[in-house]
C-alpha cells in the first residue's frame, strides 16, 4: 500500500513538473476566481446571523433559519416570485426560439446574398452593446403616449381610435420587458447556433435537396437534428437561470406606480429589503441564497432529465 501511494505522489510530481508551464499560465486565473468568487461565498453566513456590520464575524448572533421563515411569510415574497418566473418563462421562450429562427433565417443567405447576410448579423448584433439605460430609454420613447411613435403608427393606419398607455399597461409589461430582451439580444445569441450550423456536413444538405427537400425541408430534417444537442445544453444553462428574470430593465420601466405590483423580481425585492430596512442585510442575503439554491437545482434536475431521455447533458 505504502509502495502504491509512493508511486502515485512520483507520478503528480512528475505530471507537475512536465505541465509546469501551464500551471504558471493559469496560476492567476485561479487566484482571481478565488478572490472573487469563492471567497465571496463566504458572506452567505449573513444569512444564519442577525447581522450588524459594526460587530466581527465572532461576535454575530446566530440565529439559524429565522431570516428563510421570515421570507416565506412575507407578503410580498410570492408576488415577487411570481413576477420573476413570469418574466423569466417569456423571456426564455420567446429568447429561445428567436434566436434559432434568426440563426437559419441567416445560414440561408448564401451566394450572392452573403454581403447581405455579413451586414444583417453586424446590425443584429449592435443592441446587445448597448446600455439598459438607453435600451429603456428607446423603449419608453417608442411605446410613450403622447408623441411615442407605435401609438402614431396605429392611430395612422386605424387599428385604434385613441392611444394606449402601454407602460401603464400591467397586462402588457412583461411582454415588453420579453421583447425588449429579444431585440437587445436576439443578434448576439445567435451566434452560437451558427456556428453549430457550420459544423454540419453539406453532404447532407445535398442528399435531402435529391430527396426533393426544399429549403424548409432541409432547415427541418437536416439544419434543427445538426444542432439539436447544442439547443439541449444552452436550454439547460437557462433553466438553471429561471429565477434571473433581469433587475435593470425592471427597474427602469417599472417606476410607474401603475406596474409596479408586476414589475418587481427578486432582484428589486433583495435589494430594497436589503438597505431599505435595519437588519436588512441578513435578510437580504437569506433571500439571495434561495434564489441561488432553487436555480442550482432546477439546473441540476433539467440535466438530470435530458440524461433520462438519453439527450445531451452538461456532464
């Protein structure tokens, strides 16, 4: 035994010294992640105290799970919840299939519409670097009753007889914020599906195109099975995002006193619990930790589920 574990420590050394050069490439890499994200974790204890930042880690008092009871039983916990997976479900769906209709929209511009193709994808890509703040900004101007340019449109072409007060609109507010994500980032999430298309043999595409396939025909039973499993694994990571439903376009659009019982998430509500109130700290932490547990699980159940129905899985 002695011999077996002498001869397993040669060999790491051995591994060690031979892959030196790689360990000291990513040495800093490690340390930041550390720092910056493990470290951190550390402040999840906030959540079991009742947290003064005047006093030390040893002198906290423990006070177990009262902040997760006190969440539960807040009044506005399930509003907050329900706001927050009612965002997260239109964003995901309407992110989702946006993007992989984009995607083979655009892998059919070839030939001499490949100059077209090159300008579309740069233009599609543009919002995604924008700010929230002028995105929201561009959203209110658009949808705005007095002068917004939708409801001169509509009125123009007499599809309505007076205007419409979208933003004042709680039945129309998490659409807006679902279409708004789709036009920041529809461009940008395309293109990992193009390039999953790339990587499709044309020989295919030249076998259903005998078979007497058209274009919508080959998009069908050649393009979507090619990229099937990179649809499953980003349909996974999102899942485990379900309760990211986003903080600033809510935050910014959601200041009208008419939308704000549907525009808050558990952002907003984490951090107007957090500093609006004394003790909030703990209580905002204890939130926070149930948004990253519940995603956690949700991400390990959906891959759990493509495991079971024999798909592509994260691991």
């Amino acid at each position: 035994m002695a011999i077996r574990n002498l001869s397993s420590k040669n060999e790491f050394i051995r591994q060690v010294r031979k892959q030196k050069g790689l360990i000291i490439i990513a040495a800093p890499f490690f340390i930041y992640f550390f720092i910056f994200s493990y470290l951190p974790l550390w402040g999840l204890t906030m959540a079991f105290q009742n947290y003064k930042p005047q006093l030390s880690f040893f002198e906290q008092e423990w006070v177990g799970l009262k902040h997760f009871k006190n969440l539960f039983t807040d009044p506005d916990f399930y509003r907050v919840m329900r706001n927050t997976l009612g965002m997260s479900i239109i964003n995901l769906a309407l992110g989702f299939i946006t993007a992989i209709g984009f995607a083979l929209l655009l892998n059919e511009l070839t030939g001499k519409l490949y100059g077209f193709k090159r300008i579309v994808q740069t233009i599609s890509y543009m919002p995604h670097f924008l700010s929230w703040i002028i995105v929201c900004g561009l959203v209110s101007n658009i949808l705005a009753m007095d002068d917004g340019i939708l409801n001169e449109l509509l009125l123009a072409f007499g599809l309505i007889k007076e205007k419409i007060h979208f933003m004042g609109r709680p039945d129309l507010f998490w659409w807006i914020v679902g279409f708004t994500n789709v036009w920041k980032s529809m461009g940008w999430n395309s293109i990992i599906y193009l390039a999953a298309i790339t990587s499709i043999d044309p020989a295919l595409y030249e076998a259903a195109a005998i078979d007497g396939y058209g274009r919508f025909g080959r998009m069908w039973y050649v393009t979507l099975p090619g990229i099937k499993s990179t649809i499953i694994i980003l349909l996974i990571l999102n899942a485990g995002w379900i309760l990211n439903a986003g903080f600033e376009i809510q935050y910014i659009l959601g200041t009208n006193g008419m939308v704000l019982d549907v525009s808050e998430t558990i952002d907003i509500f984490v951090l107007k619990r957090g500093f609006g109130r004394s003790g909030g700290f703990a209580f905002g932490t204890a939130a926070g930790m149930f948004k990253t547990v519940v995603s956690a699980v949700i991400l390990i159940l959906c891959n759990k589920i493509a495991g079971w129905l024999e798909e592509e899985r994260l691991v």
